[in-house]
C-alpha cells in the first residue's frame, strides 16, 4: 500500500514531513513535490533501496539520477572538487530548477549515476522539498515519480496513477508550478553545455556564464557512446496515443490540423488536441477531445500544465494526438517544445 500524506504546500506540517523523512532514511520510497514536477525520492546513498527505485518505475539502470540537497554545502561531499562555476550559478539560481554535472565523489553509488563518473545536483526551491531534505539530513536522489517513458506527474493523483501499491509514501502538497523538469548543465566539459532545457534558460544562464552551450550527446571514458542525459532518450514523456506535431506558419498549420482532425473523426477515430486558448474558436467546429494548455501568449501557463493535459487525453482514451508546434525556441519555449517533441510520434510540416 502506498500512504497518501497532505501537506500545505507552503507550510508542511513538521510531523508529517518527519514521517516522511524518517520513511526515506529507512530505505523507503516517497514521492514529494518540486517546484518543476513530482520526485520520486530515495536514499541516494543506500545502494539497495536505489535498485528499488529503478524496479518501482521500470527505469532502464543506464539512466542516471538527480541528488538533491538541501543547501550548496551539502554538495562537497558529493563531488570531487567544487567547480567555482557551481558556485557562481548556485548563488544565482538555487534554490531552484538547474542541476549541476559535475565529478562524481567515490561515496557516490555507481547505481546512482547510472556507472558514469559523473553526478547531477541540485537544490530544490520548493517548500515541501526543501523541509523533507532538511528533516532527512541526507542526499536524496529523485527522478520524477512517473512509470519510465511516461509523462512526468505534476499532481499526486498523477503519481498514484503511474505508482500506486509500488512506492511507500506520497507526499501531496497539491499541483507543482513550473511544469517541465530542471535545466541539466554539465559543468565536466568547457564551455558548460546545457544536457536537458528547463526552467532556467540558456539566456539566464549565460548571463552567468557567458559561454554556455547547448550540449550533445558524449562520450564515456571507455569510449561508448553514452545518454549523457537520458532526456535525450528519443520516447519520453510520451501519452499513450501517438502524437503528430504540425509545423510551419500558424495560418497554415491551423486548417493543416483542422482538416485532419475532421479526417480522423470521420474514419471513425477518438481524436485529441492539444490546442491554446487562441485554437479553441476553430476546434468547436469538429468533436474532438481537447486538452487545452492556456494562452500561446503565456508560456509558464503552458509549461505548468503539459503533463497534465497529456494524462487528460490519455484518460479520455483517445487514439491519436494532434497538435501544433512551438514555434519559438527561446527562454521556456525551448524546454516545452523540447518536450513536446520527444513525447511525439511524428512531426508534419506544412508548408
Ligand atoms: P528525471 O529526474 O526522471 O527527469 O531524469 C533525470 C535527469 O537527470 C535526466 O534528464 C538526466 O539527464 C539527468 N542526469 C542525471 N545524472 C546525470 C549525469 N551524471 N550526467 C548527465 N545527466 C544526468
Ligand atoms: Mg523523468
């Protein structure tokens, strides 16, 4: 059985976060929320309850996790050396959704880092994060708490229906904020290359960093090709029913979609839209699910309910997906199109 403990997303009572810690420093599983998405949470030092974790959510052991801690102090004895980047960029966006690559510390479980010699950390921002790292007094490493390859959760209910019966604990402190999964940066190379865009963009970065890039798949030391980030894994995130993105110019793209969603209907098909509030006017005129996402004006809106809108149409049990692309590739919009892109199936340009 699964517990289901609420919290007050920004006051958590401290029994309750107690139970939880104590629950974590015993091996357990417990799933709390971030300011990005839900973490499935364990002792990232206790090598057994870390294989747990990756049985619970059917992870791939080649798929590396994020320690999380509650302060920049704690990540010396993670790591080799402090790189003075981590410093510079911890003063500047911790707590919050960057994780840091930097060398692995020997203390550090191989089952962690999935047998790379590198760690990810960060700090979450959080308050039900930050009070569950503080009363754990331990690194706590936490993929988000969804069954591998699905959407991450933004919602307890989102964990339970992906978790339930397979994990010890939730902690429900309500819906998360930020929506897509922290920026990965790998501070191992130079210049840094961002691994995975999130909520802290490339722009903020380098305006820490002049020289961050956006990264690429690398190397290992034996010379495999290894998922630096496993974000890079081609199917993530994805619903049930296939996805096809429509690209090209928004006037265009719009009848492009429409027409094919009046196809898919008429071939007897249960289609889903993931559509803005600026698409629902011309969606009312055929019987699609639509899942719609908030204004195509308001990205953080966007980003916040992502996931979710995913799950709603796989709930609804429709066949196939449709929905136009992000055509921007700047500051969040880079993340959510990230995103969207690897949770599809096809992308069609329209032209
Ligand atoms: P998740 O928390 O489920 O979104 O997945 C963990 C994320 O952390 C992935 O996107 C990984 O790329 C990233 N990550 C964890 N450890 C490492 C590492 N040592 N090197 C590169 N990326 C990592
Ligand atoms: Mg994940």
């Amino acid at each position: 059985m699964t517990e289901v403990v609420r919290v007050d997303a920004a006051r958590p009572n401290h029994e309750d976060i107690s139970r939880a810690a104590e629950c974590l420093r015993r091996g357990g599983l417990v799933a709390f929320p971030t300011e990005t998405v839900y973490g499935l949470g364990v002792h990232a030092l206790d090598r057994a309850a870390v294989r747990r974790l990756f049985q619970a959510k059917g992870r791939p052991a080649n798929d590396p996790l994020i320690v999380h801690v509650s302060s920049f102090a704690q990540v010396a004895p993670l790591v080799v050396a402090l790189p003075e980047q981590a410093a510079l960029l911890a003063a500047r966006f911790w707590p919050g959704p960057l994780t840091l690559v930097m060398r692995r510390a020997p203390s550090v479980p191989l089952e962690v880092t999935a047998g790379l010699e590198t760690v990810a950390v960060r700090v979450p921002a959080h308050p039900v994060a930050r009070a569950l790292l503080l009363a754990a007094a331990l690194p706590v490493a936490a993929p988000s708490a969804n069954l591998f390859s699905r959407p991450s959760p933004t919602r307890a209910a989102h964990v339970l229906d992906d978790l339930d019966g397979r994990i010890d604990m939730v902690v429900d402190g309500g819906p998360t904020q930020g929506g897509v999964e922290s920026t990965v940066l790998d501070l191992t190379v130079d210049p840094p290359a961002v691994l995975r865009p999130g909520a802290i963009s490339v722009e903020m970065l380098r305006t820490v960093i002049p020289a961050v890039r956006l990264g690429v798949v690398r190397a290992t030391a034996d010379g495999r090709a290894a998922i630096a980030s496993p974000g890079l894994l081609s199917k993530h995130y994805a619903p049930r029913a296939p996805i096809t993105i429509y690209q090209g110019e928004p006037a265009a793209v719009r009848p492009a979609l429409l027409a094919a969603a009046r196809e898919a209907v008429a071939a007897g098909l249960r289609v889903g839209v993931l559509a803005t509030t600026e698409d629902m006017p011309m969606l009312s005129q055929v019987p699609v699910v639509i899942a719609e996402l908030g204004s195509e004006y308001d990205v953080e809106a966007i980003a916040a309910r992502l996931y979710a809108a995913l799950r709603e149409l796989d709930a609804a049990q429709v066949d196939l997906i449709l929905a136009r692309d992000v055509s921007q590739d700047a500051g969040l919009w880079r993340a959510v199109r990230d995103r969207l892109h690897r949770a599809a199936a096809r992308v069609t340009a329209i032209d």
